[in-house]
C-alpha cells in the first residue's frame, strides 16, 4: 500500500503530532467523503506500507521528528508558489519555507523532495513575466535541493471560483501554457531539475516537459530497489497518472488559506473541524458517533516479491567491489553475475572465485537500466540481421534483450507480451519463464565483452 499524507490537507504542516500518533498505534480512521458515516480502518504497519507520500507547503512540525520514520520509506510534495498573501493568507513567508526545503532536503536527500509549483493561475498583476521571474527566483534557491519541479495549470472548479472571486484570477491559456512551460523548462534545466505536468491534458513534450505521477511506482521503485506491482489509481482523473494510495486527510481542514484551493469548501466549516481535531483520536476530525460503521480495510503489499534463485539465474551483488571478476579484462565492473551453483546459503558465481553468502545476491529488474548489459541468445539475435545478410551462428547483438523478445511471437502475441502480462519483473524470473518454454535453455548470457 502506498500512503497519501495527504492530497486533502496539510497534514505535515498542521497535524503531524496526530500522524505521529497514528504511526505509533499502527492504524487511522478515515472517513469516506461520500459517506461521513463509513469510516475505515487503516493499519499502518511497515509490512504492508510501501511507501508514504507527504503533501505539504510548510512541514517544518516534522522536522524534528524524521527518525520516527525510519521504519518507512517517504517522500515530500513541497509546494512553493509565488504567490503574495493575498492569495495564499497564512502560508509562512518565502524565505521560511524555503529554508525548510533546504533543511528537509539536507536530511532526507535532494530526490525524496519533490518542488511543487502550482496550481499556475493568472491575474492583471500576476502575469506570464511574473511567474517566470519568481520560478526563477525560487528555483535559484532550491538549486541542489530537489531534482523536479512539479508544475500545473489552475482549473476553475465551482468551489475555486468562488473562492476566487475577488482576486479576477484566470485559467491560462493554450498559448500561454506554452510560453510559461518553454520558459520554465529552460529555467530548471540551468538549475538542475527536470519539470513533470501534474493531471495536464495539454502536451507538452515538444518543449522538454513530459507528464508525471505525483505518486510514483518508478520513484518508488526506485527508492526502494524493487519492483512494484501497482496499477493507476482509478479514483483520480483520466489525466492524472498517480498509482493507487490510500488517502487519510479530511476536507475542509487545511488553516493554509489558499484562494485556489479545492479542499476547503467553507471557512467556517475549516473553523468548526480545527477546533474539533484531537490529535490522540483515531480520526483527523473528531471521534466515532453511535452512525458510525467501521470497516477494516484489506490491505497489502505492492512489492513484488521475486522468486526465490536458481543455478544459472543472472544476479546482481549487493557489494560487488568487494569480489574480482576474472574475465572482466576491460574493467568495466557490471554488476551483472550468473549463478554457477547455490547450496544452501552460498553460492558460487560464474568467473568469481569467492564463495558468496545468498544474502549478497540480489534480482536485477527488468527495466532496461541495470539489465541493459544482458544479451541474448545467437538464435535470438538472428533476427536482427539484415535481409541480405546470413546468419554464421556466431552473431552477437548487444540489442537490449527485451526488445529481442519482442521478435519471437507465439500465438500472435510477442514474448514481451507475454512477459509483460505474467507480471515477470525480474530478470531471473523471465530465464525461469524461458526454459519452461524453451526445453530447459533460457537464452540469457552474462554480457562476455572480451579485448
């Protein structure tokens, strides 16, 4: 499960002693927004959260307190605007909180901080020059602080619009999206960052800026160095390319004061449900009334868990400086092995002397990165070859072996396919796939580049 803290407030920001508490009893209510009265109990244990994302625009209150995560992997939606106080009213001065990006970044690491510049709106005085000249302002500071900027444009939703009444804010245009993008894209390449959309249906490609996930499977992955299985989170947009999360905010809680927010209805009814916060309840706003019904939810794991290893699997070492491959002549110390033979709990690689304990192998992803130095079978590759070209048995392709794959098609679907469908995200579990389907022979060598 992967945990969102939250989209629907700032909890970081105002209620970190709550979620701290939280985490220490191990589970939170939460109300469903549709029906206040079905409540649902979620369990917090690090054994089914995969990872928790932070959305906030201040959370120095968890500064402090970080260590208490050491059991999670986390990372932060940290939203700058340029915005003065007439738009954002009780968010803290610029220089604050960018001092706390600074120092949360310092902490925790410049990838696990994620900049967020929007919702991108405008006004008579707030006009394309001016967010240009302030993300640059902003980004000049954060520079070596975060690796991506977040970006989107305001939609004018029935509830925003009327808090946005008396400020003569507007959605920008098609022309002006691009403009500000184009602009933008240059600014945070000169400081180091990439810029994602956030839920845009406008392409931006052609200028440098792709479409991101806020919750994010490939940051995820990453940060945990294992592969997720996670679909798109149904109950988001069509445009928004998050994976599934569980929520655990409430609406109308959030004190920030911003006029384009579109989690916060009413000021009085942000008042009321501030006041009945108790940060040692199970639920953000209040306790559980007699119309309450509780249901525990089924929660699980999106951490693919790979097969367990197998002689002649391809793995990767989780300290390969420490053993000498003695055909890597060239040096060029990939960290790819082949499984010799494994007994118990050692393991012999193939060229490595060293007896290796199986608690150092670990599977290498199927992601065209770490596995880029794998090639395939001759047999394989001979269908790389050009028409006017005969195959001598000999051929070695340095071709990505997935795309390969995609040559070789049973039943009018290709390998890949088929890999792709089975949810195989390992290498190691394609070899197993492989010599079912191939006779015992998996196809996959350990790249053997050779002066």
């Amino acid at each position: 499960m992967i945990l969102s803290v939250s989209r629907r407030t700032d909890i970081p920001a105002f209620y970190s002693e709550w979620f701290y508490n939280r985490l220490k009893e191990g589970f939170v209510y939460v109300r469903n927004p549709m029906n206040i009265h079905q409540v649902s109990k979620v369990m917090l244990s690090p054994e089914v959260v995969d990872c928790i994302v932070f959305w906030s625009k201040n959370p120095r209150p968890m500064l402090s307190r970080l260590d208490e995560l050491k059991d999670y992997m986390y990372y932060f939606q940290y939203t700058i605007n340029a915005y003065d106080k007439g738009m954002e009213l009780s968010v803290p001065r610029k220089e604050g909180i960018i001092n706390t990006f600074k120092e949360l970044s310092d902490k925790i690491g410049s990838k696990r901080v994620i900049w967020r510049y929007d919702p991108i709106l405008l006004t008579e005085i707030m006009d394309t020059d001016y967010h240009v000249k302030y993300f640059e302002e902003i980004a000049k500071r954060l520079e070596g602080k975060t690796n991506t900027c977040v970006i989107s444009f305001v939609d004018l939703y029935k509830k925003t619009q009327s808090n946005l009444k008396d400020t003569q804010a507007r959605e920008p245009s098609q022309n002006e999206m691009v403009e500000l993008a184009t602009k933008m894209c240059q600014i945070a390449q000169e400081y180091g960052m990439v810029i994602q959309t956030c839920a845009e249906a406008i392409e931006l490609e052609s200028v440098g800026i792709k479409h991101g996930k806020c919750i994010d499977s490939v940051l995820i992955e990453d940060l945990l160095g294992v592969k997720l299985v996670v679909g798109k989170d149904p109950n988001q947009r069509k445009e928004c390319g998050c994976v599934q999360s569980i929520d655990i905010g409430e609406y109308n809680t959030c004190a920030h004061g911003c006029k384009y927010c579109y989690a916060n209805f009413k000021d009085s009814m942000v008042m009321r449900n501030r006041a009945a916060h108790d940060p040692l309840s199970p639920l953000l706003v209040g306790h559980l009334g007699a119309d309450d019904k509780v249901t525990e939810r089924k929660l699980f794991s999106f951490i693919k868990v790979p097969e367990e290893f197998k002689r002649g699997d391809i793995v990767k070492l989780k300290h390969p400086e420490k053993y000498k491959r003695v055909d890597d002549i060239l040096g060029y110390r990939i960290n790819l092995y082949k499984i010799a033979s494994i007994h118990g709990n050692e393991a012999k690689m193939d060229g490595v002397s060293d007896v290796i304990s199986v608690s150092e192998l670990l599977p290498v992803p199927v992601d065209g990165v770490e596995d880029r130095w794998i090639y395939c079978d001759p047999r394989v590759e001979a269908s790389f070859l050009f028409d006017d070209e005969k195959y001598d048995g000999g051929c070695r392709d340095f071709t990505y072996y997935m795309d390969a794959l995609k040559a070789i098609t049973e039943g009018g679907k290709s390998y890949r396919e088929m890999i792709e469908k089975k949810k195989l995200m390992y290498v190691h579990e394609v070899q197993h796939w492989l010599r079912k389907k191939e006779n015992g022979v998996d196809g996959l060598k350990v790249n053997e580049m050779k002066s």
